[in-house]
C-alpha cells in the first residue's frame, strides 16, 4: 500500500529528475515531474503524488528562510512565485483550552497568509510549476479561496487567469480579490463540483493548468503547515501534537498533512505511534467523507446536493478522499459532522479569544467540541486546529454572527443615554 505509514525509502525510477517523480497511487505508475502537463496517471486516472528519493528530517531545513520556502528541501523546486506565504501564527487559547478541557490548544490561523487563506501555500509551489512547464493560462474552480490565491499569485507571476465559481454561492471578500487581482471570473450557473468537472474539462482539452488540489505540485506547498506545527509543538511542548483537526472540503489539506506525516516517518524523523491523529470536520450538509469514515466505505458517494453556510467547505465530491480516507484512518483519526449553528457558536467563541475567522474554519473547533463531549477526545491530549481562512473573507457572516450596530445622536450625553439602555 502506497499510502501506508513506513519507514521504507522508495526507490527512485528511470524517469526521476533530481531524484523526484510523480507516482500514481493506485497502480505505481511513474512520471517525470515536470515533462508535460499532467493531473492524473495516463494508465489508471489515478491521483498522482509528488515522490522524493531522500527526504529531509527538521534538522535539513534552512534555518535562514521562513515560511513555506523553509522548507524546500522537502519540495519539488528550489524556490517559487513567493508574496511570503506560510509562517503563520499558533495561537494560544487559553480559555477555549480550559473550557474544553485540554492539556494543549492550539490554533493555526492560516486566515494570516498573504491573501487570508491556506491556499496561499500551495499556489506558491502551483504557480511557479506551471512557469517552469511553460504553460499559459491558469484556471481553477472555487468556492472562492483558491480563485483569490490563483488571482494573486497568477498575477504576480504576471500570467492569465480563469476562476469558475458557482453563481451566488462565494463570500463577498473572495470574489473582491479574484477580481482586484485581475482574473477573469466567470459565475457558473451551479455548484463548485459543477464548476470543477467544467474547469477538468478545460484543462483535459489543454485550455488552462488546472490550479485546483487534483494538481499534485500545490499539496507539496501545502505539507509545510503540518511541518510548521509540528516544528512549533516540540520547541513549545517537547513533544508531538496527539491530534491535528481541520475542516474538510476537497480534502487537500488532509492529504498534504498526511504525506507530511509520511515523509517525516520516511526520514526517520517521527516515530509511526507519534504521528498526530488526523481529525476532519464537514458541514452537516455536505458530509461526504464523514459518511465514508462512518461507513468504513473505500469510496466517497458524491453527494449531489450540498448546502451550509460554510461556504469554503460546501463540497459533494472531494477530489482528494483517495489520498485523505488513508490518512485519517492509518492515524488513527475520525471525522465527523458540524451544524451550521455550532460552526457560528465557534466562529463567536474564536473571536472572544481575538481570533477572527470565517465559517469554514471554525467548523474545527465546532467538531473538536462535539468530540470532546461525546469522549471521542481525551482530556490529556495535545491539539491543534486549523483555522483555514480569515474573518474578513465573509464579511456578511461575521457580521450575521455578531453584534448589531446601534444608532445613536452625535452628541455625548446623547451615547450616554444609549450605554445605559
Ligand atoms: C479550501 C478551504 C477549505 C477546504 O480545504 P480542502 O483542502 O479542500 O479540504 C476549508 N476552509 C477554507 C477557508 C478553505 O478555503
Ligand atoms: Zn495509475
């Protein structure tokens, strides 16, 4: 099993440049990396997955860089389309820590990356690929994050970019930035999976590089969030997190922290019974792989109709669960499914710790929450979550979650009058 927790080091193949290659992870297939423009396996259409023959431990990384380019040791290129993405802060939470009752809480605001969110991390790898294969136009399907990290970092690297979203159904600040940054945004009469099976088809008929999560290159970016909570939790604690919970749409996030996991055992870094337990949260309405999980299914049922208002996670076909069921299950993790009210309820508690985030994100702390009352997880363990994107991405929401404006005469003894009421 390709996509177990071991020890072993691959084998580089014929085709593998500076000892990286892509590998498919269904039939092992292998490819050159960066050779043509390829999403899946030629032979099966299975995921395909960046492969290093030597993998670097903490103690390889450059000390010098920070963020996401600290890390290139353990990515396919030396350096990328860069607006200084990665080295987000781990907050602590120290009510939310005691209310819950944990030895740790952490919370890894990836709302502070250059364009509020954690795709940031993976367009900076994604963007710099597509320059080295020569390719032309960028495009990617949305619920809104990923269209303004491909609008900015499109732009920076000053290439053409394509954003498909579904009609209605982004957060006003995400559509503000893909249209800032200059991409052209066409409003797709359907949902993202609608949008995502149209842009796939573009990209198939070589129309656009598809920038979604399906792109390999962009979860290589991605894995440095797992390697900087990792990093932080031993300087802070001494010790590996126990647990790692994050809200789940495409399910990228949770197959970029998996390979993380991966290559450090690969390394011999982190033992097999110390990697952190993966933990994914969905929107009661659109809980595809909590279903799975459930189930003890090998495959996702794509669910047709999706609604929360959790935008950023309002997904009925994870591309990724291929990559993402293994590593919740090889860790040891769950997933499990939130109310919109308790992702409010969150979204309120993380803002009373100064914390602004938008819905999506605060469905982690919501399912950390049900966890933990139904005993699922312990008192004695160390957590981080992940807040993915930040507060201002959905204005209307944190607005709709907080409190009301009052009006009142401009004269003083007038507000008085007010502050007493
Ligand atoms: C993209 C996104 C997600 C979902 O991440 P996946 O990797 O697709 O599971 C969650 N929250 C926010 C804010 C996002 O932008
Ligand atoms: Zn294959």
């Amino acid at each position: 099993m390709s996509l177990s927790l071991s020890s072993e080091r691959p084998t580089p193949p014929a085709v593998a440049v500076d000892g990286a290659w892509l590998e498919c992870i269904d039939c092992a297939d292998s490819y050159a990396p960066f050779e043509a423009v390829r999403y899946t396996c030629d032979a099966c259409d299975g995921l395909l997955e960046v492969r290093y023959a030597d993998l670097p431990t903490f103690d390889d990384f450059d000390s010098d860089a920070t963020g996401v380019w600290r890390y290139a040791d353990a990515l396919p290129l030396e350096s990328g389309v860069s607006i200084q993405e990665g080295a987000t802060p781990l907050y602590e939470v120290p009510r939310l820590e005691d209310e819950l009752g944990l030895e740790a809480l952490r919370i890894k605001h990836e709302g502070m990356n250059p364009t509020g969110s954690f795709k940031d991390r993976g367009m900076t790898v994604g963007v710099a690929v597509a320059r080295e294969l020569g390719v032309s136009r960028l495009a990617c399907a949305s619920t809104g994050n990923t269209s303004a990290a491909l609008a900015a970092y499109g732009s920076r690297a000053g290439m053409e970019t394509l954003v498909l979203l579904p009609a209605g159904k982004v957060a006003a600040g995400k559509v503000a930035q893909a249209s800032l940054h200059g991409a052209r945004i066409l409003e797709v009469d359907g949902n993202f999976d609608a949008c995502l099976d149209v842009v796939q088809e573009l990209a198939a008929r070589g129309e656009a590089y598809l920038l979604n999560s399906l792109n390999p290159f962009r979860l290589e970016g991605q894995k440095t969030i797992g390697l900087e909570i990792l990093e932080a939790f031993r300087e802070d604690y001494d010790a590996w997190p126990d647990r790692i919970v994050l809200p789940v749409g495409n399910a990228g996030n949770t197959a970029a922290l998996y390979k993380a996991f991966r290559e450090l055992v690969q390394a011999g870094d982190l033992d097999r019974e110390d990697v952190p337990t993966l933990t994914g949260v969905q929107a009661e309405g659109a809980a595809p792989m909590v279903e799975a999980i459930e189930n003890g299914a090998d495959e996702v049922r794509r669910w047709a109709d999706v609604e929360t208002r959790a935008t950023a996670i309002r997904i009925g076909n994870p591309v990724n669960a291929p990559k993402a069921l293994p590593g919740i299950r090889e860790t040891g993790g769950t997933a499990v499914a939130v109310s919109d009210a308790e992702i409010t309820a969150a979204q309120r508690d993380l803002a009373g710790e100064g914390i602004g985030v938008e819905p999506a994100s605060a469905a982690s702390i919501a399912g950390l929450r049900k966890l933990r009352e139904v005993g699922a997880v312990d008192a004695d363990e160390r957590v981080a979550c992940l807040t993915t994107g930040h507060l201002l991405k959905d204005p209307d929401a944190a607005a709709a979650a907080g409190a009301e404006p009052e009006p009142v005469p401009a004269d003083t003894d007038g507000v008085l009058e007010a502050l007493t009421e």
